[in-house]
C-alpha cells in the first residue's frame, strides 16, 4: 500500500472519528432537549422530539461543515441537501416514534436513542458522499493543512 492511500485511509478515519465526535455532541443536545420538553414542559413525544431534532441538526450541520468535512461549498445548497434528508426522515422518524411510544407504549427513551442511531449511521453517509462529498477539504483550513503538509514534506 503506497503511503499516499494510507496517509487517505488515516484521513478518513479521523474525519469518521471527529464525525463521531461532533454528532455524540448534537446527539447530547437533542437527548437534554427532548427530555426536558417532554418530562419537564410536559409536550408530546411527537413536538418533543421535533424541536430536539431540530436544535441537534443546526449544531451537527454547522460544526461538521467546518472541521469534519472541511467544506468550502455553497452552505444554502448544502442545508438544502441536508433538508432533502430530513425531509425523509424526520416525518419517518417522528410518525415511527410517535406510534412506539404512544401507541404501543414503548420506552419513549429508548425509542429516541435507537432513532438517534439510525440518525448517525445514515446521515454520515448521506453528507459524506451527497452533501460534500466534492467538495471535502476545501475550506482554508484544509488548505493550509494542505500547505503545511508539503512543507514538511520537502523538509
């Protein structure tokens, strides 16, 4: 393997780690938000869990642009796709939800964490390779990442 497709791998793997990392941190605030618009505030699960949603998306959105992705493209094309995915998955996951817990009376945690889940894993892919996908490493931060590297390289 030469060292440029393993210096690509290693990149991969932390921009998945720092992904991980970021939507742990979204995934935080929309389990404190949910849980306490629905246990304190006293809101349905189905509200509840659509502004937590909501909050949680702004944050993962917005942070992973910048440091997981490193994406210099057009941000309103960019939270368009991103809206194209929630779009699908929100009315899913918020009828789903609803259905577990109200009518069959599950665990309205354990139905959020497993929602979360499901979150995480589709929506990495989804801005991985749709919402960013040409336009990974882009921003000037990547750029003089970039810069440094081939500096250190020619020493």
């Amino acid at each position: 393997m030469s060292e440029n497709a393993k210096s690509d791998k290693m990149k991969e793997l932390l921009r998945v780690v720092k992904y991980a990392l970021i939507a742990a941190s979204a995934g935080l605030i929309q389990f404190g938000s949910e849980l306490l618009l629905e246990k304190v505030f006293h809101l349905p699960y189905w509200l509840s869990y659509l502004v937590a949603l909501i909050l949680s998306v702004l944050w993962n959105f917005t942070i992973n642009r910048k440091y997981t992705f490193k994406s210099a493209n057009n941000i309103p094309l960019a939270m368009l796709k991103v809206a194209a995915y929630y779009a699908v998955f929100t009315p899913l996951s918020t009828t789903g939800g609803n259905y577990l817990v109200e009518t069959l009376h599950w665990n309205s945690t354990l139905v959020l964490v497993a929602t979360m889940l499901i979150n995480f894993v589709t929506e990495f892919l989804y801005q991985r390779f749709f919402v960013f996908g040409n336009s990974i490493d882009t921003n000037a931060q990547a750029q003089k990442e970039r810069e440094a590297e081939l500096e250190s390289s020619r020493q």
